[in-house]
C-alpha cells in the first residue's frame, strides 16, 4: 500500500527524502516549484524575483555544457521536472539532433512571453504595487 503524498511535510536533510517528496508531489505542488529566476531587468520592471516558466520565454542557460547560451523555451514538462530550450541540442552518432532536458534552476529568464492575459495581469498588478500607484 503507497501511502498518500503529504502536504505538511517538514524539510529533511536526508536527499532520498527530498528526491521522493519532488518525484512523488502531484502537478499542482511540482508547478510550485518550476519558478525561474527572472533578469535585474525584469525584476526591477515587474517586482518579482522569480516566476513560473512558459513555452515562450526567452531564457539564459547558466550552468552545464551549454552554459551561456540563450534560447526560446520549446516544451515544458512538468511531469518530469524539465525544460527543453530551442539551440540547446545534442548530436547523436547517426547524426541527428536531439533537444537536451535542462531543469528550470539552471535557467535565467531574460524575456517573458506576454500572450497570457491572466499572466500580463498577475505581473503588472505587483508592478503597479512596487511604484506606489492605487491599484484599479
């Protein structure tokens, strides 16, 4: 019998405690975790230091073998806890290219992808609230 996941679990030092509070959380607590840190830029701009990446955004790989490199994020999959980023492919020995899986910490977002309504709302209702300006 598994048991349920748990809500109101408590931090734990032990990482094969950690791995499978992350790979047994439902979508919901795992979406939570998917935010990326945005640029000085954008933080300055929306009052956020972080926010949940979408299909879209213009992001910055900070670490890894394609560290630096800047690209269109093409797919996220939420499930597996990973980010594929258009220009960061692998070469296989037949000779064709595979995107590579990059997890959302390892990414800077240096622009948003603006098309969502409810995420243009949510982002500018903090950047009224930042500059000081009543809210509508």
């Amino acid at each position: 019998m598994t048991k349920k996941f748990s809500t109101a679990w408590k931090s734990s030092t032990q990482p094969r405690k950690q791995r499978k509070y992350i790979y047994g959380a439902p979508l919901h607590v795992k979406q939570k975790m998917f935010h990326t840190h945005l640029s000085s830029e954008l933080r300055k701009k929306y009052g956020y230091r972080n926010v949940q990446i979408k299909k879209g955004d213009k992001v910055k790989v900070l670490r890894g073998n394609f560290a630096k490199k800047e690209g269109r994020v093409e797919q996220v999959f939420l499930k597996l806890g990973k980010v594929f980023v258009n220009g960061v492919e692998v070469i296989r020995k037949n000779g064709t290219k595979i995107h590579f899986p990059l997890h959302p910490s390892n990414l800077l977002i240096i622009e948003l992808e603006l098309n969502d309504k409810k995420r243009k709302a949510h982002l500018e209702s903090k950047m009224v609230a930042a500059k000081g300006e009543p809210r509508k």
